[in-house]
C-alpha cells in the first residue's frame, strides 16, 4: 500500500515524511481493514511527529481522522461488512490514516454520516470524540440556564464543542476568537456570545458570571489564573491541551472540580471502546438530521508538500476548523 511515513521524529524544519510502499496491514479479530479515501489532520499528529520515531522496516504512520470503505472483516466483528463506509478516529498506539489501508478496531468505528462524502465525514471523529468527552461524559448537568465558556472556538474541537452544547443542551455558549475570520467561524458553529482574550472584561459587558463550565481548548496556562473567578461554585473546567504546569488550590474555595480530556484513553487502555463506536453513531444521525455540521474548511490532495504546509499551519495555530486530505 501507499503511505506516507518517516524513521525518526524531527521538527517541522527537517520534515522528513515521504510517500512509501508499505506492506499491507493484516487485521486481526477485531479489526476492519479500511481503505482510506479522506484524512484529517490535527495537532496531534504534528506532536507525535517530534516525539515517536520508528525504524527503516516500521516507520511510522500519523493520522488519527479517517473515512473510508472496508474491504476486510475481522472473525470476531460484528455489524459491519465488506463495502460500508465508515468513519472512525482509532487508536494513538497503532499505525495512522496517512495510508491507504489502514487496520482499525472495529468497536472504534461507525458507519460515516449518509448524507456526507468522505472529505465531510473525514473532519468529525476525532474531535467530535474529544469534545463529547471533556462536555457531556463528566456527569455534569446542563440545562437553558447554563452559561457555557469555550476558549478557542474556531478549532476543530471547540466547533464541535459549540455545536454539541447548543444541539443537545440549550446552554449559552461563549466563545473566544480573535480574527475577523475565527469571529465569524464561531458565530457560524453556534455561539451565543464571540469574545476575545480578556475574558474577564468581556464577560462582564455582557453580564455574563458565575459559568456552569469552561472547557479550554488551547493557551490554558495563560487562562488559568482567571477561571476560578469566572466560575460559579461547583463549576467545572475541561482541558485538552498540555500547560507546562497546573495549580489547581486556587479552585478549592469554590470546589471547582477539573477534568482532563485525552480522547485516546479509552483505546490506548482497552477501556470501554465502544463507546466511542455510540458517540460517533450519535454524530452521525445528528448529521443526517441536520442538527451538526462537518467542519472541514479545506480540502487538498494528499502529497508530501500539502502535509507538510499543514503541519507548519497547525503548529502556528492558524487553521479554522479542519484540514482534510484526499487520495487521488
């Protein structure tokens, strides 16, 4: 199969993937060998691009956002056939969706959204994932009253965030976004109120205070010392991204609980995966219904030059939504 791969990790400015011949995966008993058509690329992959590496004869293969069509079943799945379109995020520890054939769980995986082609399907999974998880799998009750901030609205993450708080709890949402075009992307998701940095200020001219939840997307570190204070007591913070460090004390006054989303666990520790198969059957008959949108704002044609401007883009933080890759 085609793939494109790399040996030893390395920064963007010795981008070092290529387009290789690789043998094909062989799934096992729970698995569906996909034949990918769409990728998705996302932060992550930039990440584990410095950090893994691999070897001449098992490079290593990124891409954690695919849709395709299975062409083989595992003895032991169920539910799903040889020629069904499916979309799925699968599993950080083994080889990615940078490929044309890729080896997936099959408790990972659902079939795409019906009314969405490849590209469309291909820009959901993984944040859709992350943004049920870190919202609506921590036991905490939403309700019309809610007042909802999400820092970083224009990312893929935070547009499903949006989405999902306005499609299945009625919640004010409030977002940050700084540009001209992220201001309008956010309004475009769903969001009540767009502001900017200064949360604090902007909050106030709105009349906005004591928030039932802030899920922080990005720049956590410089957001903290702020979020005690925005939110009400027995309020909630979700985080995704990586602060170099966490003091949490000052959330004790108002037992403020904090939740950290990492929307591999479940994969990486065999832990209730199929769940994740419910949530995306969830998105797409959300989809279908037309109450949740794709997020793909670009499409391009899979080469080692589109990947790597990619890349440079996602580590400059300057995508709206998602960038998806199409075999040709």
């Amino acid at each position: 199969m085609k793939a494109f791969a790399y040996d030893a990790a390395h920064p963007l400015t010795d981008f070092a993937l290529s387009l290789r011949d690789l043998p094909d995966p062989v799934p096992g008993p729970q698995d569906l060998l996909v034949r990918v058509e769409a990728f998705a690329l996302n932060p992550v992959d930039t990440k584990i691009r410095q950090r893994r590496s691999g070897t001449a004869d098992a490079p290593v293969v990124l891409g954690w956002d695919a849709a395709g069509v299975v062409e083989a079943v595992g003895a032991q799945v169920q539910g799903f056939g040889v020629g069904d379109a499916v979309y799925y995020a699968g599993d950080l520890n083994r080889p990615g969706s940078y490929a044309r054939l890729q080896a997936v769980d099959h408790r990972l995986v659902a079939h795409k959204p019906a009314s969405l082609d490849f590209a469309d399907a291909a820009a959901l999974p993984l944040t859709a994932l992350t943004a049920y998880e870190a919202m609506l799998e921590r036991g905490i009750v939403y309700d019309a009253d809610s007042r909802v901030l999400v820092i970083g609205g224009a990312g893929g993450v935070g547009s499903m965030a949006i989405q999902f708080m306005k499609a299945l709890t009625h919640a004010t949402v409030i977002a940050t976004a700084s540009r001209p075009d992220t201001v309008a992307w956010t309004q475009q998701m769903g969001a009540d109120h767009v502001i900017g940095r200064d949360v604090e200020r902007a909050l106030a001219a709105l009349g906005l205070r004591d928030l039932h939840a802030v899920f922080s997307t990005t720049h956590t570190d410089a957001y903290l010392p702020v979020i005690p204070g925005l939110l009400r007591p027995f309020g909630h913070l979700m985080v995704i991204d990586d602060p170099a460090s966490l003091d949490i004390l000052p959330f004790k006054q108002k037992a403020l609980s904090v939740h950290w989303e990492f929307m591999f666990a479940k994969s990486a520790h065999g832990f209730c995966m199929a769940e994740q198969q419910a949530v995306l059957r969830q998105v797409a008959a959300l989809v279908d219904a037309g109450t949740l949108v794709s997020t793909r704002t670009q499409t391009l044609t899979a080469s080692v030059e589109t990947l790597r401007e990619t890349h440079a883009a996602l580590e400059a933080g300057r995508l709206i939504g998602k960038t998806v890759m199409i075999w040709r």
